[in-house]
C-alpha cells in the first residue's frame, strides 16, 4: 500500500488508549470537585466554583479528542516549526509583559483567555522534534548537521521556561528530548555532553531561589528539615495515611478542609489516596501505564518515522508527568509545580494534553493494530516501511 492510499486508510482507534484517557478525565471531574469545595466556598461562596470551570475544560477537551483522532497528523509535520516559533514568541511576551501571579510570570491573557504558553511550548518541542529527527534520519549522529540543531530549539524553549521561573516544567521539556533524541539513537557521547552541560546550569540555578534551595533540602533531610518548605508533602502523606487501603469515600477527604492548601492542582494525588485508598492510586498509575505500553507499541507500528517519534514523544510526555506528580506527592521527589495530566485543575494543561491524546489516537488508526480489513481483502498489498525523509528542517 503506498504512503497516501495509507493516509486514507482508517483502522480502528487503540480502545484501550482512549478509555484510558477518558476515566482519568471522568475521575477527575469527581476528585477535583472533593479536593475544591471547602477552599472555593470559602473563597468565592460557592462550593462548586471550581467545579464548574473544570468541568468546561474537560468537555472541551473530550471534543478535541473526537475530534482531532479523526485528523491525519501528517497534517502537522509542515506546522511545527511555526506553531514551536509562536510558541517561543508567546514565551517571550509572557515574560515581558505578562504580570507575576506569586512570584512568577507563567500566564498570559488574550482576549479574556487566561493560559500557560509553557503548555503549548512543550508539545509545540515535542511535535517538531519528532518531524526534524524524521528529516535527518541518520544525520541525527552528526553533531553539526543533525544534533545541534535540535538541540538549539531545546536550550531556546527550556531557557524561556526557566526565566519565568519554571524550573520543574523546563528540567521535564529536558529530560523528554533527551529520550526522544536517544530514541532516535543519537550518539551516547553527545547526549553525555548535553547532560553535563545542564548539570552545573541547574545547580546555579536552583541556588539562586532560595524557596527552590529550601524545597531541596526539604527533600533531602525529610521530617527534620524546613517543616514549611516539607508541609505539602507532609499533609499529602498524611492524607495516604488518612486512605489506608480502601479509603474514606468520596467526598470524604480531611486533608482538603483547609490542611493541604490548593490540592486540587499539583496534590490532586494526595486527595486520591484518601478518598480511594491503595486501591485507587493504584489504579490511576495502572491507567498511565496502559497508557504508556499502548502508545508505545503504537510508535514501534507507526507508518512512518515521523508518525513513531511522535507517538513516542506525546506518550513520553505525558507518563513522565504522572509519575512525577505520583513521586512529589509521596514524597519520593523534591517537590516541582507540575501538574497530573488530564487529572488536576487546569485548563492548559487538561486542554493541550487532549490534544496530544487525539493525535497519539489518530496514529494508532494508521497502524495494523487495529485492521478494519486485512490487505488480502482489500487486493493490496502491505505498506512497506517509509524511509525517512531527505531534506533541511530547523
């Protein structure tokens, strides 16, 4: 089967993608609603206030998933490199124009839309990565010709990042590329350069904050360290604690009356582990990693380079998140600003990661996973594999 009689080709979805991606949405609907209500009451009078504005953003993104899985994501290898450049030029605006929200300068306004560009930016890196590897093919292991230049895009977005500052976002959008260029066997030696050169950059970076320094060493000395930099992870452990193995119920949480402050965002974990216990954290990380093996395996069937890297990029992506936020939560982190993706409160994060989600379906319709018919009965053969592209990318 030639490449574009592959494009008009549909298989089914991956299922298993997709329903996974839906009860963590529908899960958070409830958890979020739990963990917000005593601050929202006593914030705004109405115990449903953040309720409702997640619910909007769960809806759409529910949408954007039907229907970006129906768009060929060929479509978006020509748009990477201007969506990744709007992206950089909404980083830069946020940093020059946009107001500090406690300390740090991550949101920008449009037209009445608030958002984080640090959202767009990472999948923005992650979409052009994936079609400049996809070009250089082998090049790649050329340090002038394939490495540098990707690696140009990474050092532009992640600096822009850590500016705000956001050092938990820019230190993921590292170590992501990082395994995406591996992935695309990059030479071991220049990935070794490139993580020498972040290590003393970080270091520098996290002593010139104190609170940063503060959260590190918190993690570090555990229970005897800074009891304010430690209090988060201490009231999330207690609310593991509080869940046991079955947990309160929903709805039943203690820790969100006041002790865990904002758990509806980075702690929404913490709030799992006490209505829903072992059983339900359990079963959150079980959904991230069917995630994880499904989109996996739908990289290694992709019909074309371009079509792997990206699954592997937005797959990479979005369990590494998980896990991290899993990590902070229990303590088994230092403690970072990053969110759960398609579980916490949060409109760009729910909202961009949606779209990540649909276009990782739309590359499982074009593998063999799932065939609608097999190659005998449509008089054709099997698609051999694409090569990768010839040409300049930057």
């Amino acid at each position: 089967m030639t490449t574009a009689a592959m494009r008009n080709h549909r298989n089914h979805i991956d299922l298993v993608v997709l329903i996974a991606v839906l009860l963590l949405m529908v899960l958070s609907l409830g958890v979020v609603y739990s963990a917000s209500s005593a601050w929202a009451l006593q914030r705004h009078g109405e115990s449903e206030f953040f309720l409702g504005r997640h619910a909007t953003k769960v809806v759409i993104g529910f949408l954007a998933i039907l229907a970006v899985m129906h768009i060929d994501y060929h479509h978006y290898r020509r748009l990477t490199k201007p969506v990744l450049i709007t992206a950089v030029g909404l980083l830069v605006i946020t940093l020059v124009a946009s107001g500090a929200v406690k300390g740090a300068t991550r949101w920008l306004q449009i037209g009445g839309i608030s958002f984080q560009p640090s959202e767009l930016a990472k999948y923005a890196l992650v979409f052009h990565l994936a079609a400049l590897m996809a070009v250089k093919g082998e090049r790649l292991r050329d340090f002038r010709q394939g490495f540098l230049p990707a690696m140009v895009w990474i050092v532009l977005v992640t600096l822009l990042i850590f500016l705000q500052p956001n050092f938990s976002t820019g230190a993921m959008l590292v170590a992501v590329s990082i395994v995406m260029l591996f992935l695309g066997r990059a030479r071991m030696r220049h990935l070794a350069l490139a993580g020498a050169a972040v290590v003393p950059f970080a270091v520098l970076f996290l002593l010139s904050a104190d609170y940063r320094l503060r959260r590190v060493l918190a993690f570090l000395q555990g229970e005897g360290g800074d009891a304010n930099a430690h209090y988060q992870v201490l009231q999330g452990i207690i609310g593991f604690g509080n869940g046991g193995l079955l947990g309160l119920g929903p709805g039943g949480s203690r820790q969100r009356e006041m002790f865990l402050p904002e758990s509806y965002g980075d702690f929404v974990y913490a709030i799992i582990g006490e209505e829903y216990g072992l059983i339900g954290t359990v079963l959150v990380l079980a959904l991230f990693v069917l995630i994880l093996v499904r989109g996996i395996r739908i990289a290694r069937h992709a019909p074309d380079t371009f079509g792997m890297y990206l699954a592997a990029g937005i797959t990479i992506t979005i369990t590494f998140y998980a896990v991290v936020n899993a990590g902070v939560t229990l303590g088994l982190l230092p403690t970072t600003g990053l969110p759960m993706p398609l579980v916490s409160y949060g409109g760009s994060s729910m909202l961009f990661t949606a779209f990540a989600a649909g276009v990782l379906l739309n590359i499982s319709t074009q593998t063999d996973l799932h065939p609608r018919l097999t190659p005998s009965q449509e008089g054709v053969r099997p698609m051999e594999p694409v090569k990768p592209a010839v040409g300049k990318i930057y």
